[in-house]
C-alpha cells in the first residue's frame, strides 16, 4: 500500500521538518537512473510508435521540488515509489494542495502549476523514499516519449553531499515534473522509480483521484436540525418537482462494476443559514473520461415527514422535459453548482428558471442535492 494513499501528496509536505542531529546523509551520486535533482531539463529524442506513426516531439522537461515528508501513516516496507498523471487544471486542483506547502515553496509549486499549459504539457507528481530526512528530493532524467506515453527515470536523491547530519527518520522526497511535447499531449506517463537505497520499480503514472483527497462534505453526521411537515403549497396549479432516481442514491460517490469510485460529489459546507451560497461539485476521481447527462438534471431536497421532497415545481401544469445527452469528463473533471439559499436563487442558475419556484419557502432543517446520472447525493443543514 502506497505511504501517500488517502491524502493529497502535497499535503503531507507539511510535515517536513529541519535536519537534526543524527546519522551522516548518504551519497548523493544518482546512479544510472540519476538526473537533474533539482529544477532542470532533460531531453529525450522521438520515437514513432508500432503503426509507423512519429510521436509528439519532446521539447522540454523540467520539475520542481515540492515535498519531502518524513511521516506517512501509510507505509509499507515495499514502496518504492507512486506517480499520479495530473493533465488538466481541474485535476491539478484535485491532487494538489500549495497552501499545505512550506510558505518558502507555496508560491514557487502554485506559479509552477499555473504557468503549464496544458494543450502542450501534462504534469507528473512523483514521490519515493528515502533512509534519512537528507533524502529531500527527487532527480528526474532519461525522458522520451513512446508508444503514446511519456517515460523517464526518477530517483530519491540526497544533495548534501554526505556532509550534513540528518535526521534518522525515513522521508519521502516529491516533485512535480512538466513534461512538454511538440504534438499531441501524451496521455499516459510510466516512470522507473529509484528509491534511497537503490531499489527499482517502475509504475504507471494513474489519473484517479482518491475520494478522500477532494474538499468538501458528504453529509452532516446525527438527526437533522429539524424535521419539516409534509411540503404544500398554496399556488394555484403547483406540482412539485419530480425524481427521476429509482430508489435511493449512493452518498458521495458511485461505483462501477468492479466497485471502484467512478464520480465524487461534494458540498463546501454542512451548515449554512437562509440567504448563504453553498456549493455542491462533482468529479470524475475514474482514470477514464466518463459520460453524465447534463447538469440540470438534479433534485433539491428537504426532509420531512413524508420522507425527502424536492423544494422546487411549477405552476403551469405542464410537465418538466429535460434533454437526454451524454457529457464527457476527463479525469479530474466534472460540475458545479452555486446554490443561493433563497426561493429565487435556488432556481436562477436552472434550465428552466423561467417556470420553477420554491414553494413553501425554505425553512430550518436537512436538505439534500441529488443528481441523477449517475444518482449520487450530498447532504447539508440549513439552520437558524
């Protein structure tokens, strides 16, 4: 099991500390699989693939230190290393965390982020492991591109030179590589990873994102603040908003086949009063692009004692179409939603803005998103 599953790589780069008095750091000599240890470039020379097709030309490698960590709660004697593939700014907001960073490397990692771009340069965070808090960084070299793929060798390095005391403490050096080509952005990366004390593993770099890494909530822990009577209202021809979710959704994510996370959804808060703007995203955290319908398609619901009910409906007596479409998302993509917490906001942001309203008006209690395909829910209470 990878050191770093379950949290944002750069979030445990808060755990770095000074090198203490302790064992004398290793040789910094980089081996065979060595490179540049700190921001550089290294270059590699284009290959065709099997079909006879030339690869995107290499035009340019650099990378930028942004760990090392010397605690993970998930470490495993056989790690060697983990590389996550980051190729669109949405995933990068999904895998990275810059404020987590030491302040003297937050602005450096953020600008080194902002500056790609992404139509001619994908991301690549790789991590490895190093006996001592010397080993703080990770070299990077041998790039090229093949079969459709970027490849380059990364090595846990100690850059001190063996003349430093450091702290006997195993650490896991992190950097961010950018990878730049003349052509179609590869989409997929392998790298052989070299760790501190020279064993190999060559991985994959993935796309998925770990649930557990995104911001935001899933649902309020307890009873809700209050259970709301049964909904009416008192407009003439009102009929409430139906769903279109057979059964109950999935909290937070769904699954495929195989029981993997395929869509995350989340809330920015779990708590808000009458009039606040709450902010519901969902994320493809799958390797894969996957398909949605659109983003309309969705319930705003609060419980009552007939169970949930969507707050919305219309007036018009005629019923509610939505379009039957797919949406692509890439890894690390997905939708948003900005809900305002009052009759006329809940409904602004919709398709059909112009025929529904919130009828009673929004009261104290549990209410929940839920979108339809996939059918996945988050939940939030609306208090006094």
């Amino acid at each position: 099991m990878s050191p770093i599953e379950r949290r944002r790589l750069l979030g445990l780069a808060a755990g770095f500390g000074t090198a203490l008095a302790g064992c004398v750091g290793g040789s910094g000599d980089d081996g065979e699989s060595g490179g540049t240890a700190t921001d550089g470039t290294t270059t590699g020379t284009p290959t065709a693939t099997d079909g006879g097709t030339p690869e995107p030309e290499l035009t340019d490698v650099e990378s930028i230190q942004v760990g090392p960590v010397v605690e993970s709660p998930e470490y495993s004697e056989d790690f060697v290393g983990r590389a996550t593939l980051i190729g669109s700014p949405e995933r990068a907001d999904a895998v990275l965390d810059p404020e987590a960073l030491p302040e003297d490397r937050r602005d450096r990692v953020r600008s080194f982020v902002d500056d790609t771009d992404f139509e001619r340069s994908l991301l690549v965070l790789v991590q490895s492991v190093g006996p001592d808090a010397c080993y703080s960084e990770v070299g990077v070299s041998d790039a090229a591109v093949s079969g459709g793929r970027v490849r380059f060798a990364a090595r846990a390095v100690d850059p001190s030179d063996g003349d430093r005391l450091c702290a006997q403490s195993i650490t896991y050096p992190a950097a961010l590589v950018r990878v730049t080509v003349d052509g179609p952005v590869p989409r997929g990366a392998t790298v052989r990873i070299t760790d501190g004390w020279g064993n190999e593993e060559t991985v994959d770099a993935t796309s998925e994102v770990d649930p557990a890494d995104l911001d935001g909530y899933v649902r309020p822990e307890g009873d809700p603040p209050a259970v709301r009577d049964p909904l009416t209202c008192d407009r003439d021809g009102f009929e409430r908003h139906p769903s279109w979710v057979d059964g109950e959704p999935a909290w937070g994510e769904t699954t495929n086949d195989d029981g993997e996370p395929v869509f995350a959804l989340r809330v920015d808060s779990l708590e808000a009063e009458y009039g606040d703007t709450v902010t519901v995203s969902m994320t493809n955290v799958s390797g894969e692009e996957q398909m949605t319908g659109n983003r309309h398609k969705y319930n705003l619901q609060t419980y009552t004692e007939d169970g949930w009910q969507d707050v919305r409906g219309v007036t018009d007596g005629d019923p509610i179409p939505y379009t039957d479409e797919g949406i692509g998302h890439a890894p690390g993509e997905g939708f948003e939603w900005e809900l305002e917490l009052t009759g006329e906001g809940l409904v602004a942001d919709h398709y059909h803005a112009d025929r529904l309203v919130v009828c009673p008006d929004l009261e104290p209690g549990r209410y929940r998103f839920v979108y339809w395909e996939p059918a996945v829910a988050v939940a939030f209470d609306i208090v006094e």
